[in-house]
C-alpha cells in the first residue's frame, strides 16, 4: 500500500496518534505480523470489564467509568510498545539508531537532545509527523537530520519543545512483530517535565528497555529511577543494555558488568543485562548477551512468552480494584445519607456542599503551606551545608598546617581527602533533609486523610547523590616554589664555602661555618614551609565552598520537584475525591428513598463481588 497522501499517513484517535498501519499484502511472507504478538485480553478480564463498566454507568460514576474503558484500550491495542528510558548521554538514541539501521535519524549529542516524545512504528514510506501538546499535527516532515531541528532538548535555560513526534520507518522487524518503540526524555536531567511524560508512558508500556553508561553504571538516582519508576509500576518485561562499554578499557570490561549483575541481585531486581554492541572482551564470560540480535530476541521472546496475559491481567486487576473501591466508598457515603429522616438529610446535604465550597479554599491555603514547607525545606538544606562545608574547611586547614610537604599533600593527599569528606557530607545532608521531607509527609498526609480520606506515596527521597558529591574536583592550580631543589643549592655552596676556608682556619673554623650556613638555611626553609602552608589554607577556605556549591547546584530543583509531585499527586486525589462526594450528594433524591437504598445496596453487592473476583 502505498501513502496516498500526508492526510491518510497519520490519524488521531483519542489522545493518541496512530500512523496508518500497511495491509498484510504490503508485507512478504516473512513479514507479516504475527498474531501472537497482538494483545488478547483474557475472557474473564473482558467480562470484568464490562461489568464494571455497567455498574459504574448505572450509578452515574461516568467519570469512573472512563476510567474503566481507558484500560480496556490499553488491553485491546495491538501494537507492542516497548519504551526506551535512562539518563540522558547514556546512549538510547544511539542505540536505537543501530538497532533500526538509522531509518529514523535520531539525534544524538554530548547533552540532552530527546525533549519530545519520539514514537517509532512500522510504515511503508518514510515519514514523520510532529504534534502539539493537545494532539493537532503541526506537520508533516521527510526523515532527516534538518527535520529534527527545533525538537531537541533546550539545554540553556529555554523552554523545551511541547508535543511529540511520530516516526513511521519500513522496518521488517517492527512490521513482522507490530511493534511500536518509544525513545524517552533523558531521566537524569532535572526537568520535570521530561519526567512527568517518562512516568505517563510507563504507565502504559509493554516492555522497558533501561540504558546504562558503562562508565558510570547504576548510580544511586539509576537505582531509584529503576525502583520507583519501572518495577513499582509492574511492568510487564524489563531488560538493561550497557552502552559506551568501548570507552572502558579492555581488562576493565567484565568487572563492569558483574558490578551490575551483582547490584541488581543485592537490591533484588531481576532484569537481565545485555550489551548490545560487538565489542571484544578479555573472554568468552559474556558471549551469550553480546549482540544486537540478542536483544531482539529477548524482545520478541518477550511479545511469545506465556506469562505475558497473565503480567497484563494482574496489571489490570490492579487498577480496576482501586477504582471500584472508590465507587464502593461513595456509595456508602449516599447510603448514609438517605437512611437519616427527610429534614436532616436536606440539612447534611447543604451543609456537606458548603463543606465542599470550603475544602476548594482550604486546599488552596494547604497548597500555599506546603509551598512554604518546600522553601523551609531548602533553606535548612543551604543552612547545613554551609556549616558542613566549614567544618570541611577547619579539617582540611588543620591537615594541611602539619603537613611536611604542602606542595605533596595538595597534589597527592588533598584529592583524596576532599573526595571522602563531600560524600561523607553528601550522606550527612541527605539525612537531615530525610527528616525533614518525613516530616512534612506525615504533616501533609494527616491533613489529606483528615479532610479527603486519601495519602499520598511518596517513593525514595533523594536529594543528594554520593557519587555526584565524589566526582566534583579542585579548580584551583596552584604554583609552588621547588625547595628541596633550592636546599640542595645551599647545602652544595655551603659545603663548597667550608673547603675554601679549611686551608686558612682549620677543620673547626671548617665545622663553623658549615653548620651555621646549615642552621641559617633551616631556618628559611621553614619559612618558606610555612608560607605555602599558608597558600594551601587560603586556597582551601575559597576552593571548598565553590566546590560545595557547585556539588549542591542540583538539590533546590530536587526538592523542589518532590514537593511538586506530592501536590500534584494530592491534588489528583484530592479532585477524585470532590468528584465523588459531590456524585454521592447530587445522587441523594429524597423522594424513593427505599428505592434508592435497595439499588446502592444491589450495587454495592455487584461491585463487591468484582473485588472478589479479583482477589
């Protein structure tokens, strides 16, 4: 089939853009999409479904019920879609690039450089077309390096580029496989806007391919980022592929990869590791996950395993559970009210509407306080870190002044020093601003329970990162006058003085003069000692602030973002929670009330038994 024009080569549908799939004859024998790797929902999954659906319907929880039928979508897509996460500069793009044969000309560079979300399909034609935020296609562009221009990430204080992109590209293997590959926002990069779209498509992956740099491999944020944003989501398949595993060097390369078999072992996370590239090892250890080909073959072993509809189902189980609750909650909230006598219930019903009209304001005063909470909570951070960073400069000064070679201890001892004292202040900061964030949690979640029956989750905290605090470095050069090399020249001259002198004064005058010549320069090489023991505490009272400042450079935008995902994420419970209450009030007639009880009762019987048949 061949694109008959821009118009039919993309469609939206919902939400979501979809690149108008080819028909099975555009495709060889070989090539065509096999059925087993399209989604089918289990039958006990779709009978659930429709359950739940007519339930909610009946009780008027319309918003419920979209709820409902957004998963019976994701469950009945057939496209296999497998997002591809990690920091950013840690290679996804470029390995996509190889792993499609560079049809879809990904951009790649030192910096972040994938802002938009970037989805890749099967089509006949090379194509791709960019979308806003809302949806609307802005245009329709031949693959090529120039057509990226503009949807990169912005890397200098503007704003990223809004929307996303879809790439349709005539590659055999996601056509034979009907797969769809999602090449994600850099994680690492502090913006959070990048994160919030990375945690929507994971919400909704099939498979998750996590990219590693193999010079810096499963630092602390990849450890969190892998906890809280893939594994605490159940998705369905992971697999790690290390890039950059060329710039180790040879008799380093295996070491690196046990590192990361035996972290994910220890912190329990069983994802298998690959290395996608041919690369010579110091042996044959890793031969059976070297490979591009290997990693196709996990993938597609994934879309044929026969765990897969059951991972889905519990996937889905899972959040249809949490939404009938919601409606079973609300229900007896409307049975409450319609068992009280006529006149007390109208009474309840205004009153818990005015209730209503309040908590919008509360939650407005709440949102303010917890704003305030996230100043604090950064205030007391610079606080502590201001006072570590002088005790680090009274150590450090203390070391330095006993120092018998200051030239030797800041070139050799002072690296060393300053590396564990700002991971020692990375731990101790991290504990402090722990405590405070805990704190503010449990303030926070007293609240939200009190007035909306909901808590918040909050995953990990991590504001500082230890192996961030290692790497920073002294800037300073300083320049040292070469002593020992002068002590030498004195010694030579005076001992050459004394053998001039010998044959008119004797061997004593000879010892007299020599030792005082040797007395004399002692004491100015003491002198001079002291002097660049003073240059080094004078370079180490300006380096070590600049240094801390420069490691702590991230840590507002970090608590910062924390304290916006727990609003958000309140205010997302909170407006469900609105929703129902006003939904359980408007659904109070006070005429039939009999009639209503024994339907909530019905109801409540029906919705119940769908938690049932979950459990």
């Amino acid at each position: 089939m061949k694109l008959s024009s821009n118009t039919d080569f993309f469609q939206m549908k919902g939400t979501e853009a979809h690149i108008q799939m080819p028909d099975q004859s555009s495709l060889s024998a070989k090539q065509k999409v096999d059925s087993v790797s399209k989604r089918q929902s289990s039958a006990g999954i779709i009978v659930l479904m429709k359950q739940t659906i007519d339930i909610l319907e009946k009780c008027g929880f319309r918003k419920l019920s979209a709820r409902v039928k957004q998963i019976q979508n994701d469950l009945n897509r057939e496209r296999f879609v497998i997002s591809v996460v990690g920091e950013f500069n840690h290679g996804k793009s470029t390995f996509l690039n190889h792993l499609l044969d560079n049809a879809a000309m990904l951009p790649v560079a030192d910096l972040p450089t994938t802002a938009v979300l970037t989805r890749i399909r099967y089509a006949n034609q090379p194509k791709m077309a960019v979308f806003d935020e809302k949806g609307a296609r802005k245009a329709m562009l031949d693959i090529h390096e120039d057509s990226w221009r503009g949807l990169v990430a912005n890397n200098f204080g503007k704003e990223d580029p809004k929307g996303s992109v879809i790439v349709g590209i005539p590659n055999s293997w996601l056509g034979k496989y009907n797969i769809e590959i999602v090449d994600c926002p850099g994680a690492g990069d502090l913006s959070e806007e990048r994160a919030r779209v990375i945690g929507d498509v994971l919400n909704r992956t099939d498979g998750a391919v996590i990219a590693l740099n193999a010079t810096a491999a499963l630092s602390n944020s990849e450890k969190i980022f892998i906890k809280n944003r893939i594994l605490s989501r159940k998705t369905p398949f992971t697999l790690i592929i290390v890039n950059k595993l060329d710039l180790v060097k040879k008799d380093e390369r295996n070491k690196i990869i046990k590192y990361i078999k035996d972290v994910l072992a220890l912190n329990k996370m069983n994802i298998p590791v690959y290395i996608p590239y041919d690369i010579e090892m110091p042996d044959d250890t890793y031969d059976s996950i070297i490979g591009m080909d290997k990693v196709m073959t996990a993938i597609v072993g994934w879309i044929h395993t026969p765990e897969r509809q059951h991972l889905i189902d519990n996937w889905a189980k899972g959040r249809i559970s949490e939404i009938v609750n919601t409606a079973i909650e609300t229900l007896s909230e409307q049975e409450k009210l319609l068992k009280l006598d006529d006149k007390k219930r109208l009474e309840i019903i205004e009153s818990k509407k005015q209730a209503l009209g309040k908590l919008e304001l509360e939650w407005n005063d709440l949102a303010l306080k917890l704003q305030s909470k996230s100043n604090d909570c950064y205030a007391r951070f610079l606080e502590k870190a201001e006072e570590y960073s002088f005790e680090i400069v009274e150590r450090l000064q203390y070391e330095a002044s006993h120092a018998g070679s200051p030239e030797k201890w800041w070139k050799e001892d002072y690296p060393y020093r300053l590396k564990v004292e700002l991971a020692n202040m990375s731990v101790a900061l991290e504990n402090v601003i722990s405590r405070i964030i805990s704190n503010d949690v449990k303030w926070f979640n007293d609240i939200m329970n009190q007035k909306f029956r909901s808590v918040i989750q909050v995953g990990s905290i991590y504001i500082t990162d230890k192996d961030e605090y290692r790497a920073q470095k002294s800037q300073r050069d300083l320049e040292f006058e070469d002593l020992s090399k002068k002590q030498n020249y004195a010694r030579i001259g005076t001992v050459a003085l004394s053998l001039a002198l010998a044959p008119a004064f004797g061997l004593l005058a000879t010892m007299g003069v020599g030792t005082a010549g040797t007395l004399i320069t002692s004491s100015l090489f003491k002198k001079k000692i002291e002097e660049q023991r003073t240059l080094v505490k004078e370079a180490i009272a300006k380096d070590v602030p600049a240094i801390v400042m420069q490691a702590t450079a991230n840590s507002e935008k970090r608590i910062q973002s924390l304290y916006d995902n727990m609003l958000d994420d309140s205010n997302k419970k909170k407006q469900a929670w609105l929703e129902t209450q006003s939904a359980a009030i408007e659904g109070t007639n006070s005429s039939q009330v009999q009639s209503q009880l024994d339907s909530i009762a019905a109801n409540k019987t029906q919705l119940t038994e769908i938690i049932n048949k979950i459990q």
